[in-house]
C-alpha cells in the first residue's frame, strides 16, 4: 500500500499572478510554484492521496501520458519532500 501525501501544516501558501508563494515559517524559506501542474498538485495535497490517485487525476486534467505524469510527479514530490514542504503517513 501507498503512504498518503499531503502538504505539512506549517506551510503557508498565496497566490500571486499564475504562481503559488509558498513559505515554510519552521525554516523561514521562502518556494513558489510557477506552472499549472505544480499548482494543481499543491492543490491535491490539501487532502491525504496516494501518488497513484494523484498521477491518475493529472492524467485526466491534462493532456500527458501515464508514464511521463509518472515520472515527472515523482521528481516534484521529491524536491518537495528535499524542502520539507511534504509529509508522506
């Protein structure tokens, strides 16, 4: 079985144009999201799911291939994950 994502509590996020400021206040340290899909899967994690389910409702809400969504999710939870902006339970 998968761990459920979601974003850490500590995180505060603001839109601002068609970006996503994020700030994580345990560090001070400021990211921002600049792209719809990256956008879109800081939205998902709002609430507990699992990297299938997140991969399988990119796949339907844009136009990518399962195995490019694939990869490319897995290199974006990994940074987020590297900037402590992530919790895997």
């Amino acid at each position: 079985m998968m761990p459920f994502l979601h974003r850490k509590s500590e995180i505060l996020a603001a839109p601002l144009a068609d970006t996503i400021l994020l700030m994580n206040v345990t560090v001070g340290r400021y990211h921002s999201l600049m792209n719809p899909v990256a956008t879109r899967i800081w939205e998902l994690l709002a609430d507990p799911i699992d990297e299938a389910e997140l991969i399988a409702r990119l796949v339907a809400e844009f136009e990518v291939a399962p195995e490019d969504c694939r990869r490319e999710v897995s290199s974006f939870l990994a940074k987020l994950r590297e900037r402590d902006l992530l919790v895997d339970d």
